[in-house]
C-alpha cells in the first residue's frame, strides 16, 4: 500500500485554456473492393449521445457481410468529452468555409477528405434533435420548427450519381423505421431543408458539402425526448435502413431492442487498456482514483487507449483526470506521474495454487488467494495490502501469500471492495499493472 509521491514531472493541470481539439477515428469494416461503401459518421456535436454511442454499438455488435462501412465514431471528441455542443461554436457550420486559424480547421479538412475520397458512395450523419418533427404544426412538441425523429436530404436527388434518388431512398428509410417504431408519436418524416434555394445554414452544413461534391448525403436526427437507448434504438434502424437502400449486406450479435441496447450500451465487461500498460473495468469503479500511475510529460490525446468500445477518452479537470465513455463519467484519476517502462510485457504468478503467467495488463481472478514470485529487477506494490512492520519506503511484495482478507477494501478500485491493483516497478518507473478480482 505504501507509495512514493514521485513529484518529478507532476504539473499543475489548468482548466483555464479551452481543449485543444482532439482528431477523429476513421474505422473501417470492409469486405471486398468495388463494392459500395457507406461512411458513418457520429458526433459532430458534443452532446448528442444517441448518434455517438449508435456508432460504437454498430462497431461493437454488426457484422459487415458484402460491402464496405466507414465509421467515425464521434467527430467531434473534445466537443463530446465536456458534454458541450462545439467548445469551438458549431462544427457542424464549417463546412462552406472557414478560416485557417480556426482550431478545428484540421478536423474538418480532414473529414472533407474522407467525405469525397472516391470509395465513398454515400454519407449517413448521425444526430439527437428536439421534439418530434411534423410538417404541420401540431402542437410546441410537434411541428414544423422541431428536428426530432427525422430524416434530412438537402434536395430531392444528385443527376447521373449512383444512390442519387435522395428522396425515393430515405421513403424506403423511413418506411423501414415506421415499421419499428416504439409509439405512435415517434413516426419517423422526411425533411427536405431545399438547401440551394437559400436556407444559409444548412448551406454551411456537411451534408451540403457532401451534396455539393457529387456525394449522396443523408442525415438521420432522433429525438431528445428519449432515453438514450430509444435514440440508439432509432439510429441504428435509419443504418439498417441505409444498408439495405444501398446493398450492404450486414449482421447483427443481439435482437435489436431498447431493452437490449440498455444492456449493450452498459455493458459491465467493458474495459480500457491505458497506454498498453493499465487496464480499467469501465463499471463499478469508485469515484475517485488516487495516486494513480500516468506517464509523465505526455499529452492526454496522445496516450493509446485500446478498449472494444469507441467512445472513450480521458479529460484533465480540476488537476483530475476524467476517464469518460461518451458523455458518462466513469471515474476521477488523482494522478501521479511518472516515468512509464515497457520493458515488462508479462507476469508470472501463483493464482489459487497454481502458476501461471499473464501479460501486463490483465485482470486476474482469484478465488481465494494468490502469490506474485519475485522477479528479477522489479518490485511489486500491492495498493491495499501492507507488509506488516516493514518500513521500507518502497515495498516489494513479492514472495507473499496474499487472501482478499488481507487486503484493505478502502483501496480497492472498485465500490464493491473487491478489485486490487498490484503495481510493478523497475527502479523509480512503473512497468505495468494487473488488478487481482476477488469474488
């Protein structure tokens, strides 16, 4: 349990400065070439989970069988991790022009360049809007004025372009979506912004840009009335939808319901590998973790994160850093800088009696107790387990038969007590971790 405070590299943490634009992923699931590809984009603006986290269940649960899908999880990743529409104003009315010194110029030159990439035969943007859209007004909820659960074309179709017929295939779109719906309420409409005929703003948009270079573009808005995993339940109907119009053969892992995405969405064996050296359970962590190893000196965006999910990333706040999945805060890290060593990439040890080997990091289940031998210019800390009276400033708590009775559950990284992190060093650096579950 006892650590080092190690203040070399330890640096203030300001939220004073905006932060700094963060560039998207581009994840592609192909199958063959010269086939038609559907590029999938979620997350333009910040706060609007229904189309960043339909992305990553589609990423996570379907199946390309013929055909090609290109996703961007969430385009606007900064935006997404303050839960704030566009830090730098709309990203989304920056597509007609904008000036150099914009600080998401790069992003958007980048999406621009996949949008009109010659494999790409069609767009599909993902947003959440309020209410339920009517093409008469019916009531404050229903109308005219409201963008909720409906699919958008900036005009009725692209000449002498393959999937050009905007308007006959979100009919069929739509159609498919109305079979599904929920409630009546939720009847999905086409909306025709007639963009070339003078609506300004969704000539700045990047379906219009889209439009403009000759690609098809379609975008489908599902209402902020409802839960997040209705809205889930409705994107991932408008991709299904898109998928067949443009014939993307595809298949899915789990029977597409509300009920069933709540699951997927929170799904409890999520984890995140930090830096290829910490591993995370994404649920069931404590609020705060203290005296958390983070390498020293290095940019936040830039540390990997390896998880099934997508829509993961870490944000400094309060001299904090936030582990985040979408808009969700998972944990708050007190972090302790350090040097990171990779020379470790396994560890042996000694789980219920029998030995085995792990790589760095990995979470180990124990039944009833476990051993981690010594190893040969490193030592291992034990977060909650203390030597009794060793006074050593650095323990090594190799050699030593541990039981989840001699561990401190207030140190545990989860709530529930159970969940250790057993901490490896080479001189003052941290080579990795593997967290010991007990049941």
């Amino acid at each position: 349990m006892k650590k080092i405070l190690m203040m070399m590299g330890l640096f203030a943490l300001s939220f004073a400065k905006p932060l700094a634009p963060i560039d998207f992923d581009l994840l592609k699931l192909q199958t063959l070439p010269n086939t038609p590809t559907l590029l999938l984009i979620g997350g333009i603006q910040g706060d609007e989970p229904g189309g960043f986290n339909a992305t990553n269940i589609f990423l996570m649960h379907y199946k390309i069988l013929n055909g090609n899908v290109w996703v961007v999880p969430v385009l606007n990743k900064h935006s997404m991790l303050l839960n704030h529409r566009g830090i730098y104003d709309d990203m989304n009315r920056k597509f007609a022009s904008l000036a150099t010194s914009d600080p998401e110029y790069p992003i958007i030159q980048h999406i621009k360049n996949i949008i009109t990439a010659p494999e790409v035969s069609a767009i599909l943007h993902l947003h959440d809007g309020s209410g339920f859209y009517r093409p008469i007004y019916q009531s404050p909820l229903l109308g005219p004025n409201r963008w909720g659960n409906c699919s958008i074309i900036d005009q009725e179709s692209l000449h002498n372009v393959p999937y050009g017929n905007l308007a006959g295939i979100l009919t069929q779109v739509t159609g498919y979506i109305n079979q599904k719906l929920l409630k009546p309420i939720h009847q999905y409409h086409i909306r025709d912004t007639f963009t070339a005929k003078g609506d300004k703003e969704m000539e700045k948009a990047l379906t219009y840009f889209a439009i403009k270079n000759n690609k098809p573009a379609f975008a489908n808005e599902a209402s902020k009335e409802l839960s997040l995993e209705q809205r889930v339940y409705y994107h991932l109907l408008a991709i299904e939808g898109m998928l067949n119009q443009i014939g993307i053969a595809y298949q899915k892992d789990f029977e597409l319901t509300p009920t069933a995405l709540y699951r997927l969405i929170n799904d409890k064996s999520l984890d995140v590998r930090i830096d290829q050296s910490i591993i995370l359970p994404l649920y069931g962590l404590r609020g705060t973790l203290s005296y958390f190893p983070m390498p020293q000196g290095v940019r936040l965006d830039t540390i990997p994160l390896d998880s099934r999910a997508k829509i993961i990333g870490l944000l400094e706040k309060n001299n904090e850093i936030w582990l985040k999945y979408g808009n969700k805060l998972m944990t708050k890290i007190k972090p302790e800088y350090i040097e990171f060593d990779h020379s470790l990439s396994a560890i042996d040890i000694q789980v219920d009696g029998e030995n085995k080997t792990f790589p760095i990091p990995s979470i180990i289940e124990v039944k009833e107790n476990f051993q981690i031998p010594p190893i040969d210019g490193y030592r291992v800390n034990i977060i909650g387990y203390v030597i009794p009276n060793d006074p050593s400033p650095k323990p090594n708590e190799t050699g030593i038969t541990i039981h989840h009775k001699d561990c401190i559950p207030k140190f545990s990284i989860d709530k529930a007590g159970k969940i250790f992190r057993a901490e490896i060093y080479k001189g003052d650096q941290f080579s990795g971790m593997v967290l010991i579950k007990f049941p």
